[in-house]
C-alpha cells in the first residue's frame, strides 16, 4: 500500500504543480529548446515534495465464522421434529470440527412471550458482535413457522434445514366468538372457522360442538368459511369444546379442535313458596331466599282454608284471596322452583292445578316438599295427582314425636348435598312423619333409621323432600344450632341442577400443567379407570384414588395444550389447557415459505437427514493487522539530486 507524507501543505503542493505545468506548457508553445527536460525535472521534483512511502502491513489471520440458530418453539416438538434438528445440529458441529479456521456458533431461539417464533431477533442478535467479514454463513434449523421472516437476503448466505420431508398441511380451528357468560336457559353464539393450511379451503368438513362432554351438535361445514351455532346455557361453569374431523395426511391433529368456558349465570330466579299454616320455619326460608339478590321469591301463608269456620266476619278479617288460577295455571311456568311447607291440599287446590304442578316438574321444574303431621291425614299431598312426582308415601305409625338425631346415611355420605356434613354431631329434632321411599335417594334418616331426607328425579325435573317440620330447631344457636340453612341451600342448588353438586359426575381442570381427573359417584365400589385422549389422539388410561367416601381422584402431566378428553363408564368431560404460545398452534404445517425469500438453500432433513456443512459457507479468510512499517519509495537525496540535474540540463540546453 502506497501512503504520502507531502513536505508542504496541500494546497501550496498544489499551487505550485499547476506553476509548473503552466511554465511547461508555456515551453512548449514557444518550442523551447529545454521545454522537455522540464517535465521530468518538474516532475521529479513534485513526487519528492509529495513524500511517496510504500507501507509493509504485518498481519494475523482471523478464522471464519458459521452460525447456526435453532428453533426451540412449541411447534418443533410435534412429531420428531426435535429429533430431527439435533441430528442435523450434530453432523454440523462434527464437521465444523474438522474445517480449518471456522468458529461454529449455536443460537437457540424461544418462542415470544407476546405469540410467535421471531428467529429472525435471535439471529440478529447473535451476529451483533460478529464482523461481516469473517461471517462465512448461517444455517437456520426450523419448521419454517416463524413470525419475523425478512423479505431480502443478508450479505451471508442462509441455508434453511427444514425438519419435515416436504411441505406438509394441517387443519387449523379457529373461535371467533366464545362468550364467557350467558343467561340460564337462553342460548349464546359460537363462532368458528375451519383453515387448511397447505391445501385449499373449500371442502366440507365434519365438526362437532360438545359440552362438558356430551354432543349437542354435529354437521359438515365448508372449510374457510365462519360458521355459527347457537349453544343452550345451562347453570354453572361448562367446558364447550369444538372439533373438527382430521385432515387426510395433516401432520398433527392438536389445532383440530378448541375449547372455552361457558359460565351461565341466572338473570333472576323465581321461586314460589307456599306455607300450608303460619309455622316457625317461614322465617328460615325466607332468611335463605332473600339473602341472595338473584332470587324473586314469591311467597304466601296459608291462614284459613276455604271450609274453615271462623269466628269473625270474612269482612272483618280482611285476607287477600289466594290466587289459585294465576299460580297454578297461568303463572305455574314461569316459576324455577317451587316449595310446599307443611301444605294441605284438602279443600284448597283443584286436582287440576296439583296436574299442572306433576306435570310442570317432569317436564324440567323443580319442587322441594317440606311436610308436618298433615301428611299423615287424608288431606296429604300423597293422595292426590302430586304423588306421582314425590319420592315417598306415608308409612305407620304416621307422625312420630319423639327425641332423635339426624343422622347422614351411608349413601348420604357420598352424596354431595350431604357429604360435608357425614361425621358432624347434630342438634336434635323432635317431631319426624314416617314415610315408604319409592324413588330417590335417602341422604338422612331419623327415627328408628326412617327416611328424613329424600333427592329424586322426575321426568325432567327433580324433587326434594324433607320430612319433618323441625329444621328451624337447628337456627336457634347455642346447643341446638345446626347446618339448617347451609342443607337447605343446597339441597335447593341440586333441584336447580348447579353441575358441582351432581351425585354422579367426572369433572376434569388443568392446573399448573397437570391434568386433575375427580369422579364422584354413590356406589361403594370402585367406578373404573379414566381414560385419557389427549390434544393429539393418543389414549392413556389413568386409575383413580379414593380419595373421601364416593370421591376419586387422580392426575397426571399435560403437556399439550388443547382439549383433553376423559372419560370414565358412561360419563364424558372435557379440560381445555391453553396455549402459552397460540400464535405458535395456528398452523403446524412446516413450510419453506417464510424462509425462500432471505435463503440461498433449502433443505429438507426428511429427505437428507445430514447435511454437510462445507457447501453450505462462503469462505472469507479475513485478516488482522498487528504492525506496519514505511518504505520511501524516493530517497530524498538521490532523487533531489537527479531533480536538480534534469532542471540544470534543460537550462544548459536552453543557452545552447
């Protein structure tokens, strides 16, 4: 490398170069005897004024540097894909190993906290402190799902190792509409797309909507089109899961399906209560009606029958009539429960109405029947078009009175309204109707073992009945106090169906990346194994725990997000893991899409599972200076010297 060191200024070398070729030019024109001795003089004499040096550059060779960044997102784990990419990694860092003066860089790029796999971020930010000149080349191994995929190639070349055999497709499930709340009995809109990805949209698909479980709906809807189904609310939380049939050759089934949790909340819930004579018990219904702000309660105190002889005038007495017609005809439907305390029905209630009560249970209502001493008479509810839908009959001796304590039975122990309360020592009552079972289960008993508590299902509906009117001993405190209110409600909350009290149930949550499987059921036996299919279709089986009487239990790792089915005998539930990473699961299909236009190769590791490294870098042998040394190439003297004489030999030539 030749370098100046100019003895004057720049501007002065200048001034007096264009003198000189003036003066010499002026020379020639006048056919100056001397003129072309000038001009190697002249010339001479300005390189030594400019100070030529020729600089000797000691250098140190710098090695070549590969880079390879890896795909450590949630979508490289379907299938072998992993497998794949650390076969591949390991061929390439064996044969770096092996190339004289190549430095090899591992970069692992994680999916983003907000969705997607930026490789692209990684990338950049391993190649911050390397030199363009020794970067001899970058090999990203992936499945080419990434989110930050430039659009031109870098100066280096990208060679793309693409984990598949080719370009592949998958079926993606997508919600567009999954309400998180709904009213009770009234329907919500779900919205949901099927995509293709890697093959065109167009055809029908099957797709299935399920709730907790059980199907509800089921139809073949065309692929790339948003579709809507209404889905019926029901109380309590429930897991609505959407699945789509399997793409013919898609690489994985885990995007197929999607779930959300439906809350349903109820706007307002309407109960009639009904109490056959003015008791101490009407202040604990209304005190657990009234305190939640949900319930419209409707309630009437009988005070005198129809054929009831009393002292005064009717004029006098001055009772609202009872609205028979309207309750029990015009309004019966209206009501989600209904509960009879200590009713007579003799001389009060047309059989019709009674009907329209029978048949308003069975076809979804719900009736909570607390009896007294009537019962036992001819006027009881047992004898009259009532009794089909009440779960007991009277029994001798009739009504007992007497000292006895409630007790749980060993059904009732397993029964989730009567569960929590097995064990606990409770006040005694003093007044029970002895009654014959005919349909339900008893949950306590009393007197010489006798029925106290019954739950039953009618048709549709549901019915309780408690039978003894001393329930309100147990709000009275001090030794007397007992769960009347914390019974009640929930035998209230299994007539109106609340999910977490069913008798025989499998519910199924994930929670810190573990699958929690509960079954109740009141059978003393052992229910089965669960079996488990999870997001990707592979069955598991998983043996429950007892955990309480009639309670079972057990977990395990999930791993996958999606919809996990469990089903144990005749009963289905569904858990939804979601996605820490969704964006990563919209499509699974790998692809060189994103990846051809910034690569100058691609390679399917399906197809060449170990490349060689060598054709993949551009060798670049850069170098380091470590010291520098200057030449002149015009020794001053000399070259002064030989200046001087060219100048003299012109002036010479000129007298001449």
């Amino acid at each position: 490398m030749i370098s100046f060191a100019p003895l004057l200024p720049w501007p002065l070398l200048a001034a007096a170069g264009i003198a000189s070729l003036i003066a010499i030019i002026i020379a020639l024109a006048a056919r100056a005897r001397g003129a072309l001795w000038r001009i190697p003089g002249f010339a001479l004499l300005f390189l030594i004024l400019c100070g030529p040096s020729y600089v000797v550059q000691t250098r140190h060779g710098l090695p070549d540097i590969a880079v390879a960044v890896v795909d450590r997102s949630q979508s490289m784990a379907i299938g072998n894909r992993n497998a794949m990419a650390a076969l591949s990694l390991k061929k390439l860092q064996a044969d770096a190993a092996k190339i004289p003066n190549l430095e090899f860089r591992v970069v692992d790029a994680p999916p983003a906290a907000d969705g997607g796999t930026p490789l692209f971020s990684a990338l950049h930010d391993a190649l911050a402190d390397i030199p363009v000149a020794q970067l001899a080349g970058v090999i990203a191994i992936t499945d080419g799902e990434i989110s930050d995929a430039p659009k031109q190639r870098d100066p280096a070349p990208l060679t793309g190792l693409l984990t598949a055999q080719g370009e592949e497709r998958d079926r993606e499930l997508q919600l567009n509409a999954a309400p998180a709340y709904g009213l009770v009995g009234q329907s919500v809109q779900l919205g949901f797309t099927v995509v293709d990805h890697g093959g065109d949209d167009g055809g029908l698909v099957p797709v299935t909507v399920s709730v907790n479980g059980s199907e509800i709906w089921s139809q073949a809807v065309p692929a790339g089109v948003r579709t809507s189904v209404a889905v019926p609310v029901h109380a309590g939380a429930a897991i609505i899961s959407v699945a789509a049939a399997p793409l013919a050759g898609e690489i994985s089934q885990v995007n197929n399906q999607a779930a959300f949790t439906l809350n349903g909340v109820r706007k307002r819930l309407e109960v009639l209560l009904i109490s056959g004579d003015p008791n101490q018990g009407e202040r604990s219904w209304r005190v657990l009606l009234k305190s939640d702000p949900a319930v419209q309660l409707v309630h009437f105190t009988i005070l005198r029958t129809p054929g009831e002889i009393m002292d005064a005038l009717p004029s006098e007495l001055a009772l609202v009539p009872f609205p028979v017609q309207q309750l029990f005809d015009d309004d019966i439907g209206k009501f989600d429960l209904i509960i009879l305390d200590q009713f007579n029905a003799s001389g009060l209630l047309p059989p019709q109405y009674l009907t329209n009560i029978a048949n308003h249970i069975e076809q979804g209502g719900a009736l909570l029947v607390e009896v007294g001493p009537e019962f036992a008479t001819d006027g009881s509810l047992a004898y009259t078009p009532l009794a089909p839908v009440l779960p007991a009959v009277p029994g001798a001796p009739g009504t007992v009175t007497q000292a006895f304590t409630p007790g749980i039975t060993g059904l009732g122990a397993r029964h989730p309204v009567t569960a929590g309360f097995a064990g606990v020592k409770l006040a005694p009552w003093f007044r029970q109707e002895i009654a014959t079972p005919t349909a339900g289960d008893v949950l306590m008993q009393g007197v010489n073992n006798a029925p106290l508590l019954i739950l039953a299902k009618s048709g549709k509906g549901r019915v309780g009945m408690l039978l003894s009117d001393q329930f309100w001993l147990w709000t009275r405190g001090g030794a007397e106090a007992g769960p009347a209110l914390p019974l009640l409600r929930r035998c209230v909350h299994w007539l109106l169906n609340e999910p977490a009290l069913e008798a025989e149930a499998l519910t199924a949550t994930i929670e810190s990346g573990q699958l929690m499987v509960q079954r109740q059921t009141l059978s003393a036996n052992y229910p089965g194994d669960a079996t488990i299919t999870t997001p990707s279709g592979q069955q598991l089986s998983l043996k429950l725990q007892q955990k309480t009487a009639g309670i079972y239990a057990a977990s395990l790792p999930a791993g996958q997000p999606g919809v996990w089915r469990v089903v144990e005998g005749n009963l289905t539930t569904d858990a939804a893991e979601a996605a820490e990473n969704a964006q990563e699961y919209q499509d699974l299909a790998a692809t060189s899409q994103w990846l051809q236009p910034a690569a100058s190769n691609i390679v399917w590791l399906g197809k060449n599972p170990a490349p060689a490294l060598a054709p993949m870098l551009r060798r670049r042998y850069a170098s380091a200076v470590t010291g520098t040394r200057e030449v002149p190439l015009l020794p001053p003297l000399p070259a002064m010297l030989i200046a001087l004489a060219l100048l003299a030999a012109a002036w010479w030539r000129e007298r001449g």
